[in-house]
C-alpha cells in the first residue's frame, strides 16, 4: 500500500485554455503528509476499482464517472498489464 499525498492550492488562477480542452494554469500549492491510501493487487476476475472512506458514498453514485475509475482505465489503456490488477483507494 502507498500514500497518495494531498496537496493544496493556495493560489489557483486560469489564465486560458489550449486548443485540446485543458485549462492554462497559474497555481501555488503545498503537499500534505497525509492522502489517500492506494493498493493494487493481483486479480484472477477482471479487473475492478473500490473506494472506501468518506466521500465512497457520494462517489458510488456517480456510476463509475469519477477521476479514480478514469485514472484506473487510462491506466489499463496506458499498461495493459493493469487488466490483471484491482485497484482499491482509501
């Protein structure tokens, strides 16, 4: 299991958008000694993304359109060796 250090915006300014969509930044931040908690085991099913904690509620209502199941399958696109692998976030 690793940490997934939080960070903090002190300053978030956007100062316009790229022709692909993303926003131009201009931010200040500092990283946390706490985070969210990350494991990635070994799956013999296919693979799947659990969130525990708090805001797990909130997040199981989106469906699955959130930025950890996103993460997780950019990431299988990206290393298709993920598709052997549960990922869990605390």
């Amino acid at each position: 299991m690793i940490t997934a250090h939080a960070k903090i915006n002190l300053t978030l300014s956007v100062t316009g958008r790229d022709e692909d969509g993303y926003h131009q930044l201009v931010s200040a931040v500092c990283f946390t000694d706490f985070g969210d908690k990350l494991r990635i085991s070994p799956t013999s099913d296919n693979p799947i993304t659990t969130i525990k904690g708090p805001f797990a509620e909130i997040l199981a209502k989106a469906g699955g359109d959130h930025l950890v199941s996103g993460a997780h399958n950019l990431a299988k696109e990206i290393m298709p060796s993920l598709n052997d692998y549960d990922v869990t976030i605390d």
